[in-house]
C-alpha cells in the first residue's frame, strides 16, 4: 500500500515540476474559453468551474463565453413551436427569440453562482471571484439571405474590447453570452463560437479555447492530430473530411489564429480536468491549431544551453554520452541542433565537421524519454546529415558503445580508429572503447 501511495506522490510531484513553466508563462496572459449549454447542464460541470477557479487564481486573464442550445430548445419545445434551421443557423423568430432570451438568462446566472460558490472544504472555499457580464458585443441582423429570412438571428459587427480589457484589469472574470445588440436596442440570437472568436481577436488574446463534445480533429485514420499550424487546417477545411462539428471549430481556429491570436484549442470537455491536462502538460489531450511552429528543428543558441544540459544529463550518469559541462557545452553550442517543443528542448545533436577531410563526426545525440517512440532521433539524424552534406562534408562518423545497432539500422557501418581524422584519433578515448561507426553521405 505504502509504494503505490509513494509512486502516487512521485507521479504528483513529477507533474507539478513539469507543470511550473507553464504556470510562470500563464500568469497575465489573456484566455477566452467558449463552452456550450450542454456542458453547464452536465452533473460535473461544478468541476470545470473549479478548474476555472483555479486558473483565475494563478493570474490568468479569463474570458468566458457559454452556449445555450439544448436550454433554448427546451424552451422551444414547451412554447409548442419548433426551430428550423437553414445552412446550419437557426432561424430566431419572435417566439423563438423569448426563449433564447430566457435560455440565456438562465445558464448565465447559473455560471456565476457557480463561480461565486465559496463553501469550505471544497476547491472553491476563498475564492471570491468576481464575475462581469455585460454588452460587450454589437450586432446586425443576418437579414434576408437567398430568399430566407433569418430574422432576430445576427452576427458580430463590434466588440467592446476596451469594456472587456478594464474588467479584466480589475481582476474579474468576463462572462459573455451569445447575444449581441445593436445601436438601436434591437437584440440578436448569435453563436458562443462566432462570439468567442470575435472576442479573442478583439483582445489578441493568447489562447481561444474551445470545449468540445469530442476530442479534436481527426485524421483519415481516426488518429487524434495533436498539432496543426493554419496552412494544415485549411488543408483539412478544403478537403472536408473531417466531421461538420470539426469543420466548423476548424473554420473558427484558422480564422483566429490568422487574425492575431497566438494559439487554439479543441479540448473535449467531457474528460476530467480537461482544462488542466491541455493547459499544463506538453502535449496536452486535444488538437492545438498554431499560425507559427508549435515544433521545430533549429540551429542551438546559447539559450539552449540549459535546456540541452537537462536532457543530456541522465544520458551521462547512464554512461551513454560523454559528460560535458556548461562551460564547454557554451563554448560548443554553435555545433548543436535542438528540437524545440512548445519551448522545450526535446532532442539535440552535435556536428563537429573536419573540413579538410569532408569529414564530419555526430555527437551528442539524444532524445526526451517521453518523444523516442514518435521517430524524432531519424527524423533529428536525417536533418544534421542532410546539413553536413550541405557543407560539403562527404563522410559522417559516430562514436557509441551503447547505440550500435541503431546507428547500424540508418546506413552506418563499422569502421575502426584509422578512419577517424587525425585530430579526432589523438583525442580518442581508449578506456571507454567506443565503437566507430561511418556512413557515406550520398548526393
């Protein structure tokens, strides 16, 4: 009982070391999150308001935007009359407008009782939130549109960005609905996800996330796509083989992210804590869609230094690399290449050419335990020999004693001491006994 109580506390303390980064980047950024009726009806919906709760606490400027559609045809159904639909938008007659009208009301003042929940013993207890809703969003009318009138249904034409900035300086929580007003009083039936998105973009917000009923978007396959960057997605939006429910959270993702938002999130809201697995572990659990790299393979820079140390260093005390320290890792990093992920440096290699013998040795190479199933160390070694021939280096070689066979499957083949440079070979290290281990590096 006491070692799984003991691996419980490892696998806490593991979690919250790797979390820490996250939290110090997190603190003052601006996030708007949209949700839909059906998550405010769900019996735990008290827990993604005290994951909410939490993120408030750890300086996280929190936009909220809730959806209303199961509790606006609850209503419908009772008045008797029925909701047509026409190219996926709802048709908000006046019947249908007084019940939106209700709807809305009635799941934005659960969410802030919710929110405003303080009872001792619960994760809520000192929380004392403060919640600010307001007319935040202007809009128009849809009008008349290939001979359908869309009546009270509208779209954003504003955002009061500056309204929402002061609330969120004041350290509130912004808590807007799917309606929007026009200048002369009129009130319009919009979507949380049109809202969400024109909130976040209206604000340049860091993230816009979107809690789902599924777990993101998926790929021919039904494999989970963990990262996109714009050009991916809009790939995906033109082919139109993902779902209707993906497509439009893809639509509303490419269009935020091209207009200024940093990143977006597709997150299944039905999995517990779904805010706090996407938000504080690396890979998160939905799809993450990205204007620039979320990944990328890079030339090292003396900022990396750390980061390569830190995954280096179990490699060392394992006696797979030669141990380096700081200052030769500072003196050397111009020979170094980095995966970085999401700001981490995940894998690294080291290329020392031998110019006048169009001779290159790789070293150093190595990969985070959690990425070595996913190919990064051929797909790392691939990219440094495909820069040594860009110098002109015709012939790569690799000292081991634990990676033979590996190094063997991608083409390289045994050699011994001889064939080393004379610089290298009087550098040798004869108690460690590497193998040697050269590849011709073709056209």
């Amino acid at each position: 009982m006491s070692s799984v109580a003991d691996g419980n506390k490892q696998a806490f303390i593991h979690w919250f070391r790797q979390s820490s980064p996250y939290i110090h980047a997190f603190r003052g950024r601006t996030f708007v999150l949209a949700f839909d009726g059906a998550a405010v009806a769900d019996c735990n919906f008290h827990s993604l308001v005290h994951d909410i709760a939490l993120l408030n606490s750890l300086g996280i400027r929190l936009v909220l935007v809730h959806g209303a559609r199961p509790q606006i045809e609850q209503r419908v159904n009772q008045q008797g009359a029925q909701i047509d639909y026409v190219n996926g938008l709802r048709i908000t007659d006046d019947i249908a407008l007084a019940c939106v009208k209700q709807a809305v009301g009635s799941v934005r003042v659960e969410i802030e009782a919710q929110l405003s929940m303080g009872v001792a013993n619960s994760p809520m207890a000192g929380a004392r939130i403060r919640v600010a809703s307001g007319n935040y969003v202007t809009a128009q009318p849809l009008g008349v549109r290939d001979g359908v009138d869309y009546c009270h249904t509208g779209q954003v034409r504003r955002i009061d960005a500056t309204a929402i900035q002061q609330r969120l300086d004041d350290g509130a929580i912004v808590l807007a609905s799917p309606l929007g007003y026009s200048p002369t009083g009129e009130t319009f039936n919009l979507t949380a996800n049109e809202v969400a998105t024109a909130i976040a973009v209206a604000l340049q917000a860091d993230k816009l996330m979107f809690l789902t009923e599924g777990d993101g978007i998926h790929d021919a396959e039904q494999r989970l796509m963990r990262e996109l960057n714009t050009e991916q997605a809009q790939q995906l939006l033109q082919r139109q083989q993902i779902s209707d429910d993906e497509l439009a959270y893809l639509r509303h993702a490419v269009q935020a992210c091209r207009r200024g938002v940093t990143r977006t999130h597709l997150i299944d809201r039905r999995i517990d804590g779904c805010l706090l697995q996407e938000l504080f572990t690396r890979d998160g659990i939905g799809t993450l869609i990205t204007a620039g790299q979320f990944e990328a393979t890079r030339q090292a820079n003396i900022d990396d230094v750390g980061g390569i140390l830190s995954l280096i260093k179990p490699l060392e005390e394992s006696g797979v690399l030669v141990r380096r320290s700081r200052e030769q890792l500072e003196l050397e990093i111009d020979h170094f290449i980095v995966v970085e992920r999401d700001g981490t440096v995940v894998a690294c290699a080291a290329l020392y050419p031998y110019t006048d013998e169009q001779v290159a040795e790789l070293a150093c190479l190595a990969v985070h335990p959690d990425y070595r199933k996913a190919n990064r160390g051929g797909e790392l070694l691939a990219y440094t020999e495909k820069v040594a021939k860009a110098r002109n280096i015709e012939r790569m070689f690799v000292l081991t004693t634990q990676t033979a066979h590996w190094f063997q499957e991608r083409g390289y083949a045994a050699g011994d001491i001889d064939n080393l440079p004379v610089q290298r070979k009087s550098l040798y290290n004869y108690q460690r006994r590497s193998k040697v281990f050269i590849k011709q590096l073709g056209a």
